[in-house]
C-alpha cells in the first residue's frame, strides 16, 4: 500500500483538524469527504484539495480506494455510520468518545471484529508531545509509583449547537471532556482496572443552553490504589486549559499542554487568533503556535494510517472507547445517586450517560 486512502466523514471543526493533520502525513491522503450539506462539503473539498466530496456517506464507502474512513460526526451518528463503514470493509477511526450507550460500544465493536477491520479510538492526549514526555518520565520510574494523577481541560463551551443538545450529544461536558481525562488516566497507569467513580456535577450557568452538565469533578481509582481527578468545564472564560499533575512517590509532575507553549501577547486592539475558544485577544492573551501539534491531532493520525498500512498495532481501540465509556456512565450514575459507585457498572444497555443523572 503506497498511501492509506482516508474518508473523512464530517466536515465541521474536528474535521478540519483532521484534513490538516492528514496534509502532513507522507503516507496517506483524504481521496473523499461526505456531510449532508452540500455547499459546506464542497467548499472543505475545495480548501483541502479533496479529489471528491458526497452529501451522503454511503456514496464515500463505495470508493475502492477509501481504505479507513474518520468519523467526525455528532456523537449520536457514530455507530451507525461505524457499523456501515465496517460492512463496507473500511477500517474505523472514531473521535472521542466512541458512542453515546453501552449497546452502540457494542454493535461498533462487535461489526468491526466480524468485518476483519481495526476500530481505532480517537484519543489525542495520548499522543500530545508534552504528555508523551511526561509517559516516558513515568515508564523510566523518575517519579517512583504514582498515587494521584489530576487532569483539566476547560473553556467556556462548545462551539457546535448539537454539543448543548442531549438528545443528540447524550451528555454534558463529563462525556465531551472527561472522556480525555478518564483516557488519559488509564494510559499514565497502564490501563489497570477502574475500581470505583465518584462525581459531582451540575449546571451552573448554561442552563438556558443545555439540560447538560457545564462543570464537573470526577475521582476514578484504580486497582492498585492510584486516584485520579478530573476538572471539566464549559463555563471557563479566557480561552481552553488543559493541564496535568502527575503525583509520584519520589516526585511530581506538573504539564500545561496550552499555555506552557505559547507566547504571552497583550494587545490593546486585539488580533486574528490566540488559542481555541479564546472570545477576545484584547489586553492580555496566550497566543498558540502549532496548535494542532501540541495538541497530538497529527501524531494520532500518523499513528492510525500506519496501523492500517500494517506497519503498527493500535494504541487505541474501540475497547478502550468502551472502557471509557463504563467510567463516564458510572460518573453520571455517581452524580446522579450521590455515592460512589462500583465498577465494572453495568447501566440499561439503551441508557445514554445523561439520563442516569437527569432521570433522578
């Protein structure tokens, strides 16, 4: 396979990281994209050099030479458009998180396995150079054993109507953000078991938005003992944060993905851009460089083509999706019922995770 043919399944914001992650991958290229509207599809093809664009993606998993579709889509669209592409023998990469129940983790698993392609699940802390670091300070024992592992990632909320819709999303900010966090956890340790979740959450300033949460804390410990608590926030002004402290027995590390890489700009009369979900960049800002970059957006895609091309194993799989899944599910199940609650937890399979906080 001289170059992994990709189909880009979404044409809005996550989907624009991705085509131009993908323009500086040697080994693949978007051969197609597909999004129901057409004047906004042809346009991304057009931005993108994209050869050939549909309304509908069916039409996409036609094409012979798509060999790995990516799912940028709504949460609510991943399973089916996950199901279909694997009937049509195209491997899978799925942006977090995997899907909004437990019985669509399954049907995506299950329809990937008995289609012989790789369901590869989208998460980009794993892959963020500074975090990638961090790992490799861990795995070298510079720390000792971990105890605490605290991970944030806040702004002041989604840029897309569906997000705020828990119809179509399933959730508030603990499935859009902590499905980062619960991720990254298990990635820092190992991926041991998740023994238990606590949660509290609430809807404290955009409830004329969303029936979802805005701000969350979440612990999950893990067999062995280590804890970790993330931070998520939709009512965070100022631009995104996203930050780790990793807390050892013979040391500590503390990572800002954001502002530890940018420049400290002020400017009376403002600019073009700072940083995601920035509203101003009058007075005082952090202004990003390389953003995608930092973020880890190439280096997952990069990762991803090379699996598909068979030169290496996923990091990240759909079982990894459904893992994080259970724990975000147990989060709005702890919030919801005011206690801890035990894992593995096994919700209404039809369940989505916000009904089991907001059907108290």
């Amino acid at each position: 396979m001289d170059k992994v043919g990709v189909g880009m399944i979404g044409s809005q914001f996550v989907a624009e990281i991705h085509a131009e992650s993908f323009a500086g991958i040697p080994n693949a290229e978007i051969v197609a994209v597909a999004s129901p509207t057409e004047a906004h599809v042809s346009d991304f093809a057009g931005r993108h050099g994209i050869a050939q664009w549909f309304t509908d993606y069916r039409a996409l998993l036609e094409l012979d030479e798509v060999d790995v579709v990516v799912l940028a889509l709504p949460n609510y669209l991943h399973c089916q458009a996950c199901c279909d592409a694997a009937d049509a023998g195209k491997h899978v990469i799925c942006e977090k998180p995997l899907c909004t129940t437990m019985a669509e983790a399954d049907r995506m698993i299950d329809a990937c396995a008995s289609a012989g392609v790789l369901l590869m699940y989208a998460e980009e802390l794993c892959f963020a150079p500074k975090y990638v670091r961090a790992k490799q300070l861990v795995d070298a024992g510079a720390v000792g054993a971990l105890h605490l592992l605290k991970q944030c990632e806040k702004h002041d909320g989604p840029h897309a109507e569906w997000f705020w819709d828990v119809e179509r999303s399933g959730g508030g900010v603990t499935l859009d953000m902590g499905c980062h966090g619960f991720e990254f956890f298990r990635w820092m340790l190992d991926k041991p078991e998740a023994v238990s979740v606590y949660a509290d959450m609430g809807t404290y300033v955009h409830a004329d938005k969303t029936r979802g949460d805005d701000d969350a804390i979440i612990i999950v410990e893990f067999e062995g003992g280590a804890r970790g608590m993330a931070e998520e926030s939709w009512i965070k002004k100022g631009g995104m944060e996203d930050r780790a402290e990793i807390y050892g027995s013979e040391g500590v590390i503390f990572a800002d993905l954001l502002r530890g890489s940018s420049l400290e700009t002020y400017s009376e009369q403002g600019y073009d851009y700072a940083v995601e979900k920035a509203s101003t960049t009058r007075g005082w800002s952090f202004t990003m460089f390389e953003e995608a970059w930092n973020y880890g957006f190439p280096q997952e895609m990069q990762h991803f083509a090379n699996c598909v091309a068979g030169l290496e194993e996923p990091l990240e799989t759909g079982e990894d999706g459904r893992i994080v899944m259970q724990i975000t599910m147990a989060a709005y199940e702890s919030a919801g019922t005011g206690c801890k609650v035990e894992l593995p937890f096994a919700p209404p399979a039809e369940a989505r995770p916000i009904d089991l906080w907001l059907n108290r």
